[in-house]
C-alpha cells in the first residue's frame, strides 16, 4: 500500500499540497505499482543498487502528471531518473505510465525536493537537474516562496557533478527573468548559453500539450541551462 510520511520541517515550502481526485487507475498504481517504483524519503539508498547498473542519474523536481518524464526516460534509456513530486494524482499517473511502456529506469519520490535534495542525494552525484514549469508564485508577496533562490542553486551546485547540469523552463516570461537573474548571480554554474541569455529548448525536453497549445496561442517558453564547471 502506497504511504509517506512528512518529516523535516521547513519554514517556507515552495508548493502547496493540492491534493485533487484520484482517478481509479491512479489510485490502483499508488497500491500496486510503488512498491516497484516508490522511494521512502526517510531511507538512504546506494542508486547504483537501487538501478542494478552504474548510469548517469538525472533528478526532475515537480514532474506533474509525469508525461514528460516517461517520455524522457523512454527516449533515453541509457539514463537513470528519479521523480519528485509532491501531489499524488500525479504520482499515481506516472506510475501507471512506468508500468504500461515496462520502463525500468525511473524511481519516484512522493516528498518535498528540498528536502530529497538536502537528505537524499550524495554531493557530486547528479549528472543533471529539470525543473519545468514550476509554479512563478506571481504575487510580489508570495515571491519568497518560488524554488529558485540563491540557497537552491547553492544546494543544486553540490549536488552535481562536475560537468552536470541545470535545466529550467517557464512559461511565465517575469519568472523566467527571475531564474535568468539569480543563476547569473552566483559562481557555481555557468550559463550555456554564448549569449549569457536563454537557450533553445533542447530535442531532450519533451514538448507538453499544454505548452503546444500555449505555442499555437502565440505564448513563450523560456529554457535556462546552466552547467557545474
């Protein structure tokens, strides 16, 4: 049976726990898949055990309804992922997803990514770090709560390896701006881009269906790659 349990207290969480409906499938993927797939936030793991194989590891903060995250693990075998997301509908999707398409090289966490990051992940592991579409928290008075911040890209940077990477996106252009200004304001990654601006959405991020419609709307997308030197 699918469980987790909130530890480590912070005072400002970037997400709020919007729960939403279980579907039946979802809900049966939460009981019957995570034994497979699940990942326990108060348990330290080797991943090289946990994937049987030595492969780069990859970690996407916030995955959603996990769409892009099979897709990504689907099209890149060759690459270990763990999931992290907070709300459980989403959870349950991916889960079903994983167990469709028998993918065998994602493992999810149901918990807060500040805290996996912090508690979970060996220092210089990662070969890589998404963060797509996270919420822009748009009011001036909840800015404090969005993820990127200078301590976040301070976490992140010791948690990479040496020639790992930290890909964001937004659709929210104020957003994208803020992340733009506070990963060039530290010294531990360094922008991809020649320009020292945004980047060209790479062939390995997926395009989501609600970004293909905000593209026929005419709507941006914004993608910032910074890597560890």
């Amino acid at each position: 049976m699918f469980s987790t349990e909130v530890s480590f207290p912070r005072k400002i969480q970037s997400f709020i726990r919007r729960q939403g409906r279980l579907t039946a499938g979802q809900q049966h993927a939460l009981d019957h898949r995570w034994k497979s797939y699940g990942l326990d936030p108060n348990a330290d793991y080797d991943f090289a055990q946990v994937f049987e194989r030595n492969a780069p590891l990859c970690v996407e903060i916030g995955f959603g309804n996990g769409e892009s995250l099979a897709q990504m693990a689907a099209a890149n075998p060759e690459i270990d992922y763990i999931g992290i997301e907070v709300h459980r509908p989403g959870v349950g999707h991916l889960l079903m997803l994983l167990a469709e398409r028998n993918l065998t090289n994602v493992r999810i966490y149901c918990h807060d990514a500040v805290e996996i990051l912090e508690k979970r992940i060996p220092n210089d592991s990662l070969s890589g770090v998404h963060l797509f579409f996270p919420d822009p928290w748009p009011k001036k008075k909840h800015h404090k709560r969005r993820i990127v911040q200078p301590g976040f890209i301070a976490l992140l940077s010791k948690k990479l390896k040496a020639g790992g990477y930290f890909h964001a996106a937004s659709d929210w252009q104020p957003y994208a701006e803020h992340m733009l200004a506070v990963l060039s304001g530290q010294d531990k990654l360094a922008n991809t881009s020649e320009a020292g601006g945004f980047c060209e959405r790479p062939a390995y991020r997926p395009l989501t269906k609600f970004e293909q419609r905000g593209i026929r709307l005419g709507h941006g997308v914004w993608d910032l790659i910074f890597s560890k030197p």
